[in-house]
C-alpha cells in the first residue's frame, strides 16, 4: 500500500476495528462449555458383581463374549445410556470390541457368555442387529431393554478377571458416569 502516513494510519484503524468485531462475533456465537460428567447413582447395582459369568476351559488366541449388566435405572427420572466399557482387563485378555443387543432379538433374554463361533449363545448374537450406535433410553424405575456385550481375546496367560464395567448416560442435561461391578472369569485350559 503506498500514500501518506494517514492513510496508513486509517487502513490499520480499519483493519483493527474489523478484526476486534470479527473477534466479538465470534466469541457471542460460540458454543458454551459442555459442563464436566459427574458420578452419577441412577443406575442399579454398585461396585461389586452381583453375579460371575464365564469360561473354564479357555484357549489362547480364542475369542468369547460376556455381557455386561442389563442396565436399571433405580432413580425417578429416564435416562438415556450413551456407553460403556469394561474398566480393569488383565494382562493376557484385549477387548476386540463391543456390540449392543436388543433382548427382543436375542428370544428375550441376556446372553450372559458366549464363544466367538460356534455355540448355540454365539449364534443368537450373531443374528441379532448390533444396536452399538444407537443410545439404550431406560425408563424411571425400570429395566433397559438393551444390553451390551464384549468381545474379549485370550492373548496368553490369565492374569486375573475383568471386574468393572464404566456406564455414561444422560439424565436431564446432564452427563454422568457411574462403575457398576461385573465379573467375568476365563480360565486356561490344562
């Protein structure tokens, strides 16, 4: 830009002018802060397992699936699930993943354990639509209808079982997260 100092002066006048609106615009539009997830105490069951589900006779490099607890929500309020995970696998089990079950499809009823192939739990699974994407709404004092189940490998010697399961739900507009215990057991094979 060439000509005399005040028109220099102007154009950065201008420029600063625009850039400190274009700041303010964007700061007005910008989203809220998503607020933190906290523990939440809506859904049954607490730390400990209720129940122990698994295998005696596991195979290394052989895959099997347990579910995890069929959510209940104990409080007043629906709440929509949005996740879950196991929280403590122990060296010689991975994950390889998870998928969620209407209990519609699987004759009405949880699918506590299965082998990968070839049991009659397996095929159940293995027909049933995977729901994984779609959020398990629950109702207030009620039973969900869905359940979700892991898919675990053994990778070599068990050193231990998997003992927690990390629930995420929605309640409100709020966001929460709650441990629920599980238990599932995989012994070797001798």
């Amino acid at each position: 830009m060439t000509g005399s100092p005040a028109s220099r002066a102007s154009y950065i006048r201008t420029s600063g002018a625009l850039l400190a609106s274009l700041a303010l615009l964007t700061a007005c539009g910008s989203k809220p802060e998503a607020l933190p997830r906290i523990t939440g105490h809506a859904l049954g069951g607490d730390a400990e397992a209720s129940t122990y589900t698994g295998f005696e006779n596991a195979e290394i490099g052989e895959e099997y699936r347990f579910a995890l607890p069929l959510p209940y929500n104990k409080s007043a309020k629906d709440l929509t699930i949005t996740g879950a995970r196991v929280v403590h696998v122990p060296p010689g089990m991975k994950v390889m993943g998870m998928s969620a079950h209407a209990m519609a499809d699987t004759d009405d009823a949880v699918i506590a354990t299965a082998r990968s192939e070839g049991d009659l739990a397996a095929d159940a699974l293995n027909r049933a639509k995977d729901l994984i994407d779609e959020p398990i709404e629950v109702k207030a004092k009620s039973l969900g209808d869905r359940y979700y189940v892991v898919r675990i490998k053994v990778t070599g010697p068990v050193k231990g079982d998997v003992e927690t399961c990390h629930f995420e739900y929605r309640q409100g507009s709020r966001d929460y997260h709650q441990i629920i215990g599980c238990h599932f057991v995989l012994k070797l094979q001798k």
